[in-house]
C-alpha cells in the first residue's frame, strides 16, 4: 500500500506534498510523490529547476525518515492519468491533490484533472488547499 501525491513546485503542491507525508506516516505507508509534465513543455531550464526542487524534496523525506520514491513523467502530461495509474500501480490507499484558487466563474465548476482524479482514483482522494497565509 502506498500514499500518492500529485507534486508540482507550488505552494498547492507543497500543502498537498505536507498532507501526503503525513498521511504516509499515519499509515505506515510508502509516499510516491508524482511529477507529471508534458514533454513539449520540459525545456533544459525548467528540467534543472524541477530536478533541484526534487533534490531537495528528497532530502526533507530522507531526513525525516520517510519511506519515498519519486517519479517524474515526462510524457502527454495528463496529471489525471498519471495520478490514477501510478495509484493503481501501486495499490494506493490515499491519493493527495492541492486545489488551487479558482475565479469566481472556475468556482461553479471543479477543475478538470482534479475531477477526472476524484472520479477514476481506485481509492480515496484528499484534496487539500493552502491555507489563506500561504496562498
């Protein structure tokens, strides 16, 4: 059983990546952390941010004792496909998503790949937001 969370280098993807260790821990679970991006969209610049932002993500795990992996996918970019598959993949019993602020009209409507995940995940989904000091 794993714990799987949809990371990016934002503060969602931070408050979902603090949601998601601590659910890991809670359940003596394996966090797989999940970068999903599309690779029209990687340039060189933006590979090494990402790859040092990882690094450091890595280490916090690490000396926290968290037992991690990640893994970035480079491909179509569907963060929704993504999500679902590696949560199958792995028999996870939690996926976590951060949910950014919407405008007023987004508000009717919840986003695409946060619904196509709350919808097609085979487990519970938490979906967390930042609190309004950090947003």
């Amino acid at each position: 059983m794993s714990v799987v969370v949809g990371y990016q280098s934002t503060t969602e993807g931070s408050t979902a990546l603090s949601a998601a260790r601590e659910a890991a821990r809670a359940k003596g679970s394996r966090l797989v952390v999940v970068v999903s991006e599309r690779a029209d969209r990687v340039d060189e610049t933006r590979a090494r941010a990402r790859d040092e932002d990882l690094a450091r993500v890595t280490a916090e795990l690490a000396s926290e004792g968290v037992d991690h992996e990640v893994r970035v996918l480079e491909g179509a970019g569907d963060v929704a496909d993504d999500l679902v598959r590696v949560a199958e993949e792995t028999s996870a019993s939690l996926v976590v998503i951060g949910l950014r602020r919407r405008s007023p009209t987004g508000k009717l409507v919840l986003g695409a790949n946060a619904q196509r995940v709350l919808l097609d995940a085979p487990c519970p989904v938490l979906a967390v937001k930042p609190t309004p000091a950090t947003a």
